[in-house]
C-alpha cells in the first residue's frame, strides 16, 4: 500500500474507514485510518476504545445527519489513472503561485482542526482564482471564531462551513492575526477592513461512507478503492483537502515526507485523532 504524504498539527479525533493507500501500517493493523473529516483534542483513548468508535455520522440526529448529507460529493474517477506519487507542493502550478504551504508550530492548543482549515482553504482559493488570491489563511482567526477550542478541539468541516459565502464568520489573512498558541477573542477583520469568505465549494466531503455498513453489505473492499480514487483526484483537480486520521506515538517525531507508522507505536495503547492538510502520496 502506499502512504499519504501528511502535513498537520495534532490532537483528538473522531475517525471513519478510509483508504489503505493512507499508511503502510494498514498491512499489519489494518484498523488504522485516515478520515475525511476529523476533531482536534488532547484526550487520549485506548486502542480498544479508540477503534470501536463508530464514524461520527452514524451518531448525528436526523436533522444534523441530512445537513451533513448536502455537503456530500461523489466525484467520478471513472477512466482516473493516478501517478504513483504526487506532491502538490512541487507542482509548478502550486509552487509558482501560492503560498499557504508554511508550517506553524501549533503548540500544546488542540488547533489542529483550524490549521487543516486554513491551510487546506488558502491552497484551495489560490488554485481558484488562479493565483489572484494568494493569503495564507490565519489559524488563530479560525481558532477564535469557531465553534472550536483549544481545550476541546473541533471539526475541519464545520471550520470551513463557517468562513464560506453566507456562513457565520469570515477569515483573515496570517499577518493579521498570527498565531499565539491560545484561543482569543473573534477580531473577525483585519485593521484595513480586510475580511474573507471561502468560495462555494471549497467545503465538501469526498469519499465518506459508513465503514460499519459497508462490512455488513460486504462493500468494504470496493469502497476503499473508490475511496482512495476519489481522494487522489480531488487532490490532483482543485488542491490539497483537510482530512484527520488516527495518530500514534510516533507522529510526534514525524517530521515531513512520508509517513510510516512503526509496529511498535501501532500497538501501543495510546490513539488520539489529528487533523491535518493532505498534500500528496507515495510509495
């Protein structure tokens, strides 16, 4: 299987099945995950329990549940053949004109959530746009004015609902508000007026279903490979997504390129969700 090229900051997560293709240790714990949408923390849970979660979507009342639904996309990968490694970062279309790749230190504030946020949605407009816009985007505004916490973490998605045309709360630019490491008050504009509002489209869930169902119906093989289809050519077509998947011992050291879960941190009893931006795969 091939590895996701993982770039991010850390905390707690609500996970779902999703591709293989996202760690080489899905050969030997095949429960280890990657999800389309995850919450930032610092709580720990063990490996049993962290497991047994089912995905957040099969907990959602009706109403929530059919919000959640709109926001769903199939993409057709119908005839997609994808290269055996990409990184978006050393595409020359990316490179030249956007600059959202910087990395922050997130510190001990379970951001990770606004920062899979802001990272993934300054790529994504940049890559609209055509390089016009061209801001990396302000995880301290998105900490501040989501619905979010450092204590408790939050949700990629839902940061992202909220910044869109006719959502709740807009963002700014990192030069306005730099990172401190705690959540603050919402400032919601910069000092020259500036504010920003995602385009329509930028959040969307790719590739979710319902890992448990899919067992019961025996689709779960299948579902893993559209999945992973589906992830590869939306990365490739519109720019690097925000996802989460289940972090182990071992990340704290990950420093860039390809992650590779060890057997050791792949047994150990500590899991905790992290949210990050996707940028790439390989082998």
């Amino acid at each position: 299987t091939k590895p996701l090229d993982l770039k991010g900051e850390g905390g707690k997560g609500e996970e779902e099945r999703a591709p293989k293709v996202s760690l080489k240790a899905a050969q030997t714990r095949p429960l280890a995950r990657v999800a389309a949408k995850g919450q930032g923390g610092l709580e720990e849970a063990s490996r049993k329990e962290a497991m047994s979660r089912r995905p957040p979507g099969t907990r959602m009342d009706a109403a929530a549940r059919k919000a959640r639904e709109a926001q769903l996309v199939e993409v057709d990968v119908t005839g997609f053949n994808p290269p055996k490694s990409y990184d978006a970062r050393g595409e020359a279309q990316i490179g030249r004109m956007c600059s959202a790749s910087r990395v922050i230190d997130q510190g001990t504030c379970a951001s990770c959530y606004a920062f899979a946020a802001a990272s993934s949605m300054g790529f994504r407009l940049c890559l609209l746009t055509n390089g016009t816009w061209d801001y990396a985007l302000s995880p301290q505004e998105l900490l501040d004015c989501s619905t979010g916490s450092c204590r408790e973490g939050g949700y990629c998605l839902d940061t992202m609902t909220q910044t869109r045309v006719g959502g709740d709360k807009p963002s700014v630019p990192v030069w306005c508000d730099p990172y401190t490491k705690r959540q603050q008050k919402c400032g919601e504009t910069c000092d020259d007026g500036m504010k920003i509002f995602s385009k329509p489209g930028t959040g969307r869930i790719v590739g979710y279903w319902d890992g448990e169902e899919a067992k019961k119906d025996g689709s779960y093989d299948r579902r893993v490979k559209q999945s992973e289809l589906q992830f590869m050519h939306e990365l490739i077509k519109h720019g690097p997504v925000g996802c989460a998947m289940m972090s182990f011992d071992d990340l704290i050291s990950y420093k860039g390129g390809i992650y590779e879960v060890t057997t050791a941190a792949a047994t150990s009893i500590h899991a905790s969700g992290h949210s990050m931006t996707l940028v790439g795969w390989g082998e």
